[in-house]
C-alpha cells in the first residue's frame, strides 16, 4: 500500500511549534457555553484556563498531529496517532500547566485529574494498540455552521484509512453526536461524567465503515 505522506493533508494546514498560541486560543474561544468546561471550571467559565490547558498539553505532547483550515485557526483538530505520547504530569505541568494552579485553583484540578481518570478507563475498553486518538476539535464561534469541522477531519480519517486504523473520540454535548455520526464514527459507549450530570459519548471510528 502507497502511504500518503503527513504532509500533504488536502491542502489543511499542519501546525508547528509557532502556531500553538493561535491553535489555543482558538479552543478557549470554541468551549464557552461547553458543558464539560463548565463543570469543571465552576461557577464560571474560564477562558485563561482552558488556553493553558491546551497550550501546555499541545506542547508537551510527542508525535501529536495538529491541522487547521487555515494558519489563522478558525476550525483546529489535534490527533494522537498509535504509539504518540499525550501528555504526562510533569511534562504538563513543565510547559505552562502550572499556571493552572493560579488561574482555576486547586478545585479545578482536583476535577480535571477525577475526569482524565475517568477517560483513561473508558478509553481502555475501546481502543487498542492501532487506534487514533482525537484529542480536539473545535471551531471559533463565528466560524461554526460553515463546514469547517468536516473540512479539518475528513482528510485525516482518509489518512487513517488509508492504513486500515481507527479513530477514537469523547463529546459531553449529545448535539456534537450527529455531526460525528456524518463522519463516520458510531457511539459505543454512554456514561456520565464523575461529579455531574453531564453525558459523556465514546465514539469509534472504523475504516471499513467508510
């Protein structure tokens, strides 16, 4: 099989060091009104937060793939192929995570870390060694309805495809459902997020459902 090499993308956008602020900034934009980002950074949103999160887990993370529509960054999608190394707690907290102990306080961590706990073991009952993480997708609000979530994820699932993989993602907003359905991708799991009321979809995606 002719590998189609992670450079050409359909002509998306692949991120680089120099675009992690504009690729952050992007998401902190995106998750306002987000239930998840609600929850854990209570009684109020928290853009700063969410900014660092990203920021510093984009750059502590080894072999993650980042592609925007364009080098602005109006719709951004950040994938963590087989074998790539998301990111750890020192690492994390070595590239800007410990801003996050001023920004949300301790309450938001002590959140974070039960709900990444709480991934880790649903992620573990659908995915294997082949199988492609989706760690974000998000779209500027004034960009939304636009097709510009398709735009960033379709070439990526031919890519993955291409290798007969997977791809594995969670939503906590049961809207985000249909449009991850039109990709491709099925639910296959339901729960709720610990500490809340929120639901939480695993969803897999399968080459050979394409």
């Amino acid at each position: 099989m002719t590998e189609k090499p992670i450079q050409d993308l359909g002509g998306l956008h692949i991120m680089t060091a120099e675009d992690i602020p504009r690729f952050a900034a992007c998401t902190a934009e995106a998750y306002r009104g987000y239930p998840l980002f609600d929850h854990l950074f209570g009684p109020a949103y928290n853009p700063s937060a969410v900014e660092t999160i990203f920021g510093a887990s984009m750059r502590c993370s080894r072999g993650l793939l980042g592609v925007s529509d364009t080098a602005a960054a109006d719709a951004v999608a950040l994938f963590l192929p087989p074998g790539a190394k998301g990111p750890s707690t020192a690492g994390f907290l070595a590239h800007g995570g410990l801003g996050l102990l001023v920004s949300a306080g301790l309450g938001t961590v002590r959140r974070l870390s039960t709900y990444e706990s709480y991934c880790k073991e649903v992620m573990g009952r659908h995915t294997d060694g082949d199988t492609w993480y989706l760690f974000n997708l998000c779209v500027r609000p004034e960009c939304q309805g636009k097709g510009l979530s398709s735009k960033v994820m379709r070439p990526v699932l031919e890519h993955i495809g291409d290798r007969g993989q997977r791809c594995y993602l969670e939503t906590q907003k049961g809207s985000n459902v249909g449009l991850y359905e039109h990709l491709g991708f099925e639910v296959a799991e339901k729960g709720t997020v610990p500490g809340s009321d929120i639901p939480h979809f695993a969803m897999v995606w399968e080459s050979g459902r394409r």
